[in-house]
C-alpha cells in the first residue's frame, strides 16, 4: 500500500509540474484528469489553436529505468480512444504529447522532457 501512496503523489505531483510547464509556454489548461471509459487523460490544454492530450510519465530517480520507457505503443492508443470520445466528433485540428518527469528523492524536478505529437 505504501508503494501505491507514493506512486500517487510523484504522478500528482508530476502533473503539477507538467501543468505549471505547459502554462508558462504559453499553453491554455482546458481539464486535467479526465476520465472515460477508456480510461484517463492527465492533460488537456490548447496551443495556439491546436487540442493537445497530455500524458504525463513520471519516475523517483532513473536507476530502474525512465519514465520514457513506461510509455508503451498501447497506452498511446488508449490515450487516442480517449481523446477521439473527448471531442465527440468535432472537427479540430490535435495532437498528443508526453511529458516525462524525473524527480529526486526530495520531490524536485531532476529532469523534465516534453514530447510533442507523439502518435
């Protein structure tokens, strides 16, 4: 249980991170944790016109591997079900991207990489 606790508070703690990020480059937070039946989007926001679903990936050091590499083809492919159910058929040109954190034993940002259009 404890394990899950701190898994929680890095990936919440992540996603502040990222959002804090994406704002100061000029992004426009539309929601964050948005749930469907496929599951959830950490991030939704806009640029410059574009719909971007964001997916944050967050780790506790690197030495068992990054946050990278928790990114799978399929949990690529969910985020997309998800975002296509999120605008319900609107025409609206988007994008996902990933956001890796990889944070110290203190909670601080070690490293932060924004991927764009991922998929």
């Amino acid at each position: 249980m404890i394990i899950k606790k701190h898994n929680r508070s890095t990936g919440a703690s992540a996603e502040e991170i990222a959002t804090a990020y994406l704002k100061r480059k000029g992004f426009t937070i539309l929601e964050r944790n948005f749930r469907n039946r496929f599951g959830e989007i950490d991030i939704i926001a806009c640029e410059k016109g574009v719909l971007v679903f964001v997916e944050v990936k967050a780790k506790v050091g690197d030495q068992f591997g990054s946050p990278e590499e928790m990114i799978s083809p399929g949990k690529l492919a969910k985020v997309r079900r998800m975002a296509t159910v999120y605008m319900d058929g609107q025409e609206q040109q988007c994008r996902i991207d990933v956001i890796a954190v990889v944070l110290d034993e203190e909670g601080k940002i070690s490293r932060l990489t924004h991927y764009e259009n991922v998929y």
